[in-house]
C-alpha cells in the first residue's frame, strides 16, 4: 500500500470532508492512475484531483445519505452542519409558505444562501420569491451535494452571501432501475411512500451519447397534534405555556352592563366547554387551537429529470437537461376564527338572562370559532420547471463552457374547508339562523356549509432566464506549476408576478390576505456580470488564488466584489488554507414588490396601555386587548436597500494518523443592512420603544379603520388596529464559529469500518434590530423568531462484510436559552439527538434490499415555550415529529 503523501491528501481534501462522501481507505490509489480534471463549487478553474484546492467545501453522497433513512432534499440541508435552520414544509401549517422548504447557511438566512442544481441557477419560489424551494430539486436523480461553506459573491454574485450549496446530479447512466420505499412511523400518521424509475442509455466514452431520465413520486400523510404528546396541546401549565386563542366555542362576545360600561363574556364561564374551550382567567373562555391542527402536512411531490448529453466533433460536449417538479400540500389548522361580529336583541339565541347583561343592547365583538364548519384545510399547488442548455470543450489552449438556462416557479394556494364567508356568518347570526353560543339545527349547518369560501386566494410565479459562458486556460509557468485564469461572463432576466381573488381574500379574514397584484411588467430586472478568476501557484508550498466579479443590477445600480484566498504546505501531511471575500445582495423581487397584506402575529399579546400584565384598564376590552393575537402589515416595501458583507475563513488540513485526516477551519463573517421583516416579539416585548410599529385606531380615518377588526369593536377607541412589519433594513449581523470536520478507516472485528464527522459551533451571533441598535447576542439563546444552536454535528459510520452493508448516523444539536416570554416560566431547552441504523443487502443478482430504523431510541423533540409557528410544546423548524420509524425499500436494477 503506498504511502500517504500531501498530494494524495490535497487531491481528496474536497471529498472527504463532506462527513459523508469518502473514506481514507477510498482515497488510495495507484500513482500511476491517470489524472483528472474537475470543477468544484466555489471555483471556475478546472483543477487536477492530484491538486485539489483546500477551499473550504463539503461534499455529501446521496447514496450515503439515503442508506441512513434520509428521505428529501429538505432533509438532506438539516444534515448539514453549517446550516443553523431551514423553512420545511410543516411550516406550511396555518402559515401561507405554500409548502416552500429553504436552506439557511450560518442562520442567516434562506436569502443568503444560493440554491444551485448542476452549477445554475432555479426560479424563486412563487410564493416570497426570496429563496428556491428544496421540493423543486430532484432527490432521486442526486449524486452528491457540494456545499461551500463560505461567502461566494465574487464567484457567483447575490445570494451567495452565507455560502452556496449545489445539488449534482447523475451523469452517463447506462440500464433501468425501479425502486420502492416505505417508512411507517412507531406513532399515528406521517407515512412515507416513494415510487422511483428511472434509466439510461449510451454511453459517452465508448457511444458518444447518454440518454437518462428519473421519475421519483413521494406521498405523506399527514399527522394531528394528538397524534404525539409532546404537540398534543398549547397549555400546559407546569412549563407556562399558554398558546390559546381568544376566538372559541361557545363564542366571546362583548357586551353593555346594567351601569353602561363594556364588558366580555361567554355564557359558559367560567366552566367553559373544554377540552377545546378552556378557562384560564377573566370572565371569558380560550380556545386551545393546537389541539386541532396537523403538526405534519399532507404532501405529495413528483419530481421528472431527463438529460441528454451528446460527444460533439472537436471535442465538444452538448448537455441537454430538464427539470419538472410538483408539489402539493394541504395544510389543516383548528377552524376558522370570526371575529368582530354582532348580535341583535331579536336573535333567539340572544343571552337575555346572562348576568349584569343590558338586554336592549346589541352584543358586539363576538368571537366565534367555527367548529361546525370543520378545520380549515388549505391546499398548495407548486410546480418548477427549469431547461438547461450546456456547450462545453476546448478552443485552442482554452476550455470553455457556456450555456442558457430558463427557469419558473408558479405557486397557488387557496382554502379546500373550513374557510367561511364573514359577511354570510354574520348574516346568518343576524337573521337568527345561526348560534354562536350552542348546538345548531341541521338547516344552520346547511347554510354554514353553504357559506364555505372555496377557490384561489392567490397565485404566484417567479422566472429566472440566463445565458453565461466561462473560459479557462492555462496561463504561465511558475515555480510550483502552471498559474491558470478562468473569465466569465453572465446575463440574466428575473421576474415575478402575483395576483389575488379579491373578493375571496377580502371575505375571509383569517387567510390573512390582502387583494394585492403585482405584474411581470414592473416585478422585473436584469442583471449582467463580469467575473475573473486567476490561480498562482508561487511555490511548491505556496498557492494564491483571487476572483473579481462585477455585476450591474437594472434597479440597484453596480457592485464589485473581490475574493482572495490561499494554501500553504507546512508538511507532507498538514496545509493551511485561508479567504476574505465582500459580498452584495440586492433586495430581491418580493422584497420590494411583496404583497403587503393584513395578517395575524404568530404569538398573542396584551396591550401594554389597555390590558397591563393581562388586566384591562377601565378602558380596556378583556376578548379585545388581552392574550390576542393582533393583525400585522406584512410585506415589501420599495425603499428598501442592498446587504453588503464581509467573510474571512482560515483553517487547516491535516492527517494525524496514518488513516486518519481532519480539517478545523474558522469562519467570520458580517453583513451590513441586513433584509428581513422587523421581529414582532420585540414589539410586543417593548411597546413602548416601538410606539411607531403599532398603529391604533383613534389615528385612522373613519374609512381606515373600517379595513382592521379591532376598530370596529368600538370606534374611536385607541386600541391597537395593526403593527407594522414590513421588509426593511434591520441593521447589522455578525457571526463567527469554527468548522470541524474528520474521516477514519479501521478494522473493527475483521469488518472494513469507515467514520465520517462533520461539526459546527457558532462562538457568537449578533444582530440589531435597527440600524445603529444595539447588538443582541443570539447564540445559545432564543432570540426575536429562533435560536442560534452553539453546536450542531453529524457522525456517520458504514461497515461491510460480504453482501451485507450497515450504516449508522447520530445527528446532534445542543441546547439553548428559551423564548421565555413569560419571564415566570424560564425553559432552557434540552439538546436534541437521534440516531439511525440501516441495513442492505446485494446478496440476489439486480436486487438490494434495504432497511433503516430512523430515531431508534424515539426521542422526543425537547419542550420548548416558543410562539412562532402554530405548532405548540417544542419547535417543528429544528426537530422531527415523526419519531422512531421503519424504512424499508427495495431495488432492482435491469
């Protein structure tokens, strides 16, 4: 067996620290193997494998991935260390996302991390049109994942600010093959099935031509809160929590006293009617919605990926490919809430003897949750399409490879059940029919069925059109070999547009909509760009690598970003390797076109001036201004500006032991004028400091106040009608951390073991909320909408032995400082591990059966008092609710 050389080492450092691409034992090859060139994410420059650059890039194998139960895209960038969080589709649950899923690099941000499959890029997703969606990538026909953990805007322009991770896909692929999969959770709900084909023809060596083609179809069922304990219910009150809503059943109402003063009520109080309808305090009743929820959407996703790739004369190289995805996702929350309506004295079902009532006045300010209407059930359809043209070969001394690419993005969504019409609700309580207090007759369930909203609440689409070319060459010799340039070139139209069904949105409160319409003809830009990129071998020891690249925005004017970075020898078996970079990003086409629309808070909240500590004033309207979630401005705003930032890396590879190799690299990173919505909780938390978030009613007009809930309760009142969080530049955030990664080969009772680590821990993250704010510390701690996690890390091992394969995964975060918004109830919530074990098995010709026990030890997600999503009792954005499941899959190659 040769010796482990510095060359052997460099030549595979991009390979083996993706804590899952390769192993030691994998890496030793004949010298006398013939060297190839490759191009790897981060760079332009085609490379000899024998003369890797230690940039600092992670290489993940699908294929290993999947044999430890990873089962979508999505999963596969929560297994990733240096990714703090990702938007997955249980966000869609009561949340509008559409079903979106988004990579997040260092936390800073789906915006900021650039989604690339094959080297280019996707449409934004139709709906936020910020970040692509995960679903759009096509899981089965992956090879690897390349995900370069530093900032790249030099190399590829905007988003790349936290770092790039491409999706690669299969290459020359030759025969057919048909795969099945199952996962069945221990609990109820959540199942998983997978439907893969796919197959190739031709090959590019010997044939000049490879044709292939993948069909992948994934269904999941959904699962209800109560199908786990630990999302059963948003009281518990040992621990604080008390996620309720003021809008129950029987309904709230306000009324006027024997002595002319408003007061609230629920004729049930205070028993209530639990276990929906419970008593915390006051005189009226809170509805537990989350008991009434999915914690786990019904999806489907169908994703169809051909490519035909073509040997040219003069050694060229024409790549035909497409990709076709579709997503749906049906998101079911408790039933609709319908607020600010009114009862006459006429109504049969007018509480005449309810107690201090004035019974010749109307009661007003009713909250009704519609439980005979049923959940509400939400349903998003998604569809992405990208086409992608590639010439590539060589001109003389220069490699080239240029290429157009069109890619789309079309989303709607709109209300399946439960969703109902306010105006009909009313009319019918109106008219006597309808009883928000009790049991309905059949002919009022009839006319509340009849007055379901069914339709689009709105469509989205965004487009993505670009033609680049790259040419790379040789340039001079120097004393540690040939330095090299690469210079591009790349032009690109991005569009989006959204429409809304203006009566159906504006007739059903709750979706939290607006009508709003933004079209392709003012939601548009071009973008054009000049980037070079140079290699300058010095020395043996020594290499120096710079990019520059320059982009001109139709709408924000030009940035020029340059790169710098380099790698020393200090022996046959250590490097060190080192980068700063600038980056820009411009505000993307939601950011400044979004559709600002009237929604709710995630968390509910008392008015500081009219309910303090949750008592209200003698002004103060307990079902109004107490515990309620309250109505938000959301959306873009153009006068909003680009983020500029800063990174630096410098680390180490090194090889320890004979089969052993690590690399430890430092990361820091800055970004000035970040993009994002202004955090409600900190409204909430100091209402004083941001009196000029909260707009209230006695500042509106007449006609203005009509448009918010709260004003129509009483008018004239200075209850708060809406707070404002509409995108914006926020301010600074800066981060810096250590990157660790490692991988090991040994024998372990005679069977061939390999062990792969990868590991991030974040020493600070801080941020301001406003431009010149003080800086808030978010690591370890849970902050405005999420916690920073100080350690995240990933160990994998495999182990062989005959036909038999076993792999094991162990996937860790640490704990962290709650949300705690009620400062009587501190959480410090625990750090979360799971573990999986797979088997396979090649033993019968063309067949390979698999099976793998995801969270063998069915751990729970840790408590967590957190208010952002509508998921209560731990955190869906950084857990798993499925719990310990069984995967079992076969496939068959012919």
């Amino acid at each position: 067996m040769p010796k482990f050389k510095i060359s052997t080492l460099n030549r595979h450092l991009w390979l083996a620290f993706g804590g899952t691409a390769l192993t030691l034992a994998s890496m030793q090859v004949a010298q006398a193997q013939q060297v190839e060139t490759v191009t790897i994410t981060g760079s332009s420059i085609k490379r000899s494998i024998e003369n890797q650059s230690a940039l600092p890039v992670s290489i993940y194998s699908a294929d290993e991935l999947r044999s430890v139960g990873v089962t979508s895209t999505e999963e596969i960038v929560q297994r990733i260390s240096a990714s703090q969080s990702s938007t997955g589709g249980s966000q869609s649950i009561g949340s509008g996302t559409g079903g979106g899923s988004y990579a997040s690099l260092r936390g800073l941000g789906a915006n900021k991390t650039l989604i690339l499959l094959n080297g280019r890029r996707l449409a934004f997703f139709g709906i936020g049109a910020s970040a692509v969606d995960l679903n759009a990538i096509p899981f089965a026909a992956l090879d690897r994942i390349e995900v370069l953990r530093d900032g790249a805007s030099a190399i590829y322009g905007t988003d790349a600010v936290g770092g790039v991770i491409n999706f690669i896909t299969k290459r020359d692929y030759q025969g057919m093959d048909l795969a099945v999969e199952n996962t069945t959770p221990s609990a109820a709900g959540g199942q998983i099935k997978r439907f893969t084909f796919s197959g190739g023809q031709g090959s590019l060596s010997k044939d000049g031509y490879n044709l292939w083609f993948s069909l992948d179809n994934k269904t999941q069922a959904s699962a209800k809160a109560t199908d786990r304990a630990f999302g059963a219910t948003g009281v518990i009150p040992a621990s604080g929590l008390n996620k309720t809503s003021g809008t129950s059943f029987p309904a709230n109402f306000n009324y006027y006293n024997t002595a002319g003063a408003i007061k609230s009520g629920n004729i049930t109080a205070p028993t209530c009617a639990p276990p929906g309808s419970i008593f915390i305090s006051g005189t009226t009743c809170r509805y537990d919605y989350t008991s009434a929820i999915d914690i786990i959407p019904q999806t489907e996703n169908l994703n169809i990926n051909t490519k035909g790739s073509f040997r040219l004369s003069g050694n060229r190289l024409l790549t035909i490919e497409a990709v076709h995805s579709e997503n749906t996702n049906v998101s079911r929350v408790a039933p609709d809430p319908v607020t600010g309506m009114s009862m006459p004295i006429t109504s049969p079902f007018y509480p005449k003897a309810f107690t201090g009532l004035d019974a010749t006045k109307a009661l007003f300010g009713i909250g009704w949750r519609m439980v005979p209407a049923g959940r509400r059930e939400n349903t998003s359809n998604a569809t992405a399409n990208r086409v992608v043209v590639d010439l590539s070969g060589v001109e003389g001394a220069w490699d080239y490879k240029t290429g157009f690419y069109s890619a789309s993005s079309t989303v709607s969504d709109g209300p399946t059940n439960g969703y109902v019409s306010k105006t009909k609700i009313q009319a019918g309580v109106t008219s006597g029919l309808l009883n928000p207090f009790g049991s309905n007759t059949q002919a009022a369930l009839d006319y509340i069925d009849a007055a379901k909203a069914r339709g689009t609440f709105s469509t989205g689409r965004g487009t993505a059109t670009g033609v680049d070319a790259r040419f790379n060459r040789d340039w001079f010799k120097m004393d540690g070999g040939n330095a090299a340039i690469s210079l591009g070139a790349e032009a690109r139209r991005e569009a989006y547009n959204t429409d809304t069904d203006d009566a159906l949105v504006s007739s059903v409160p709750s979706a939290g909509r607006s009508p709003y319409h933004v079209s392709k003809d003012k939601a548009n830009r071009d973008v054009t760009a000049l980037v070079a990129e140079a290699l300058f071998p010095v020395s043996k020891q020594l290499e120096l690598q710079a990019a520059l690249r320059a982009d001109n925005y139709s709408d924000f004017g030009s940035s020029v970003n340059p790169k710098v970075g380099f790698r020393y020898t200090l022996s046959p078996t250590a490097v060190l390797r080192g980068s700063a970079n600038t980056g820009f990003r411009a505000p993307s086409l939601d950011d400044v076109f979004g559709p600002q629309a009237r929604t709710f808070s995630s968390n509910a909240m008392d008015d500081a001036i009219l309910c303090p500590k949750g008592v209200p004033t003698a002004a103060g309207i307990q079902s109004r201004d107490c515990g309620q979630q309250t109505q938000a401005l959301t959306g873009g705003n153009p006068d909003v500006k680009p983020e500029k930032s800063k990174a630096v890396t410098f680390g180490t590879a090194f090889q320890p032991a004979k089969n052993l190799l690590m690399t430890v690299d430092y990361w820091n990173v800055r970004v000035n004028n970040q993009i994002s919505s202004f955090p409600e909780q900190s409204i909430f938390d100091d209402q004083a400091k941001y009196a000029s978030k909260i707009v209230r009613c006695n500042t509106l007009s007449t006609a203005e106040a009509a448009n918010w809930e709260r004003c129509q309760v009483l008018a004239g009142s200075n209850a708060i009608a809406y707070i404002k969080t509409l995108t914006d530049n926020l301010g600074n955030v800066k981060t810096n951390g250590l990157d660790f990664s490692a991988a090991y080969t040994t024998t372990i009772a005679g069977l061939k073991t390999n062990f792969t680590y990868d590991g991030t821990y974040v020493n600070s993250y801080q941020y301001q909320r406003e431009i010149g704010g003080e800086y808030v510390e978010n690591a370890g701690k849970y902050k405005d909408a999420s916690p920073i996690f100080r350690w995240k890390h990933n160990l994998t091992s495999t182990m062989a032995q005959g036909n038999y394969r076993y792999s094991t995964g162990v996937r860790y975060m640490s704990g962290y400082t709650d949300e705690n918004a009620d400062p009587s109830y501190i959480n410090e919530v625990k750090s979360y591990a799971l573990v999986d074990f797979g088997v396979s098995y090649t033993g019968m010709k063309n067949l390979t059966l698999g099976a793998v026990l995801r969270n063998v030890f069915d751990t729970k997600p840790p408590f967590s008092n957190q208010g952002a999503t509508f998921q209560q009792g731990y955190d869906p954005r950084y857990t798993d609710p499925l719990g310990r499941a069984m995967v079992v899959k076969a496939n068959y190659k012919f």
